[in-house]
C-alpha cells in the first residue's frame, strides 16, 4: 500500500470514527436541548398511506434487525464465542439472516424514497436532509447485500474477525485500529466509511427519534376505555 493510502487508512478509519462520535453524542445533547420543537419522526402517513404500511414495516424491522445484529456481531470478542461456534459458521449466520434483514431494509426503504420523491405532498413536507438521509440508507443497505457476495468467496470467517477487531479496537479504544484495514477490500471499506457518515449526519436529521423509543409503554398499567351510558 502506498505512504497515500495509508495515511487515508489511518484518517478515515483511525480518526474519523472518534470525530463521527463525538458529534454523534453532542450533537444530539444540543438538539435535545435546543430543538426540541423539531425532535420527530415527521411522520408523512397522513398525507399518503398508500403502501406506507407495508413499506415502513419492511424497512423499520430490516433496520433494527441490522443494526443489533452489527452490534453484537462486531463488538462481541472472537474468544467469547470460538468455543462453540466457529468464525466460518458465525459469518453464514451473518450472512442469512443479514441477508433476509437487508433486502427488508433495502425494500421497504427504496419504496418510502420513491414514495418521497415521487408524490408532491410528501415532497412539499420534507426537508433536504430527509430525502438525503433515506436515500444514503437505501445505498448503505445495497452496499450491505454487495458485500454478501464478496463474503461468499471466503467464508473461512477471517474477514468477520478482521472487521470485527477494527470495531473494537475502535470502541474499547484499543490503538491501531487503522492497521487492521490494511488488506481489506474496498467494499467494506466504503460500507464503513458510509455508515460512519451516516452516523455523523444523525443529530441533523430525523433519525434523532430514536432516542424516544417509548419504551415506557411495556412497563405502563393497562388503561381501562368504558363506553359512554
């Protein structure tokens, strides 16, 4: 690798992930504490409902599925489970059921992007950053069912661990975690790249209702409705 694409290595996949971090946490602290007026999911079902069941489902299920899935699969130390599961198994695991949630995520959210773009009361009410942000989910979720084909050409299970010891060396803040993207292929790196970018954008987009999961609901007594007379 030349001095160029080491250096990029070291810059994108070193230190862009603590900048996407912090703007991650302190931006959504600031949106919170400034903005809560636009805190929403600005939800367009009123406007349109067509097919906006069924797409939404697809996409919210498929997104979920996906992002627990990175987040135990690449955050869970490769000792923890190597003495029941083999890396090669745990990567044809990954690559089903990632597969089924990706093709999920990648359907329901190519239809609520063309249902954006293409129906003008839907257009009137989004913003830029809307559209934008879908749209980089939609290609992050393709890039997602892309590197399926490239994990099926070593299904050895190394690549998962590569990957998976980048995310920790990251998170746990191990040090050189650029070292560990040295000889991985550009697919994945765009695919982290992207999704580190999305991340970024989060506190600026509509994405910060996740932090308002309603969770309460689960634990809350039940609300008794009578009728009138």
């Amino acid at each position: 690798m030349s001095a160029f694409g080491t250096y990029l290595d070291h810059l994108i996949y070193g230190y862009y992930p603590y900048l996407v971090g912090t703007v991650f946490l302190v931006g959504s602290l600031l949106r919170y504490d400034h903005g809560q007026f636009t805190w929403k999911t600005g939800s367009s079902q009123m406007l349109s409902s067509k097919n906006m069941r069924l797409a939404s489902n697809l996409f919210h299920i498929g997104i979920i599925v996906i992002f627990f899935g990175h987040l135990f699969g690449m955050l869970t130390p490769h000792w923890v489970y190597s003495p029941f599961l083999h890396a090669g198994t745990k990567q044809l695991l990954a690559i089903v059921v990632g597969g089924i949630a990706g093709a999920m995520c990648l359907v329901g959210g190519a239809m609520l992007l063309h249902r954006r773009i293409t129906n003008p009361r839907v257009r009137a009410s989004s913003s830029t950053m809307d559209t934008a942000i879908l749209g980089l989910i939609v290609f992050q979720a393709f890039l997602g069912m892309i590197t399926i084909i490239f994990s099926l050409g070593h299904m050895d299970g190394e690549m998962m661990v590569t990957l998976s010891s980048w995310a920790q060396a990251i998170v746990f803040f191990g040090g050189g975690a650029a070292a560990y993207m040295e000889n991985v292929s550009w697919i994945y790196k765009l695919h982290i790249f992207l999704g580190l970018t999305i991340i970024l954008l989060f506190p600026f987009s509509r994405l910060v209702h996740v932090w308002s999961i309603p969770l309460g609901y689960i634990t809350r007594r039940y609300q008794l409705v009578r009728k009138r007379g």
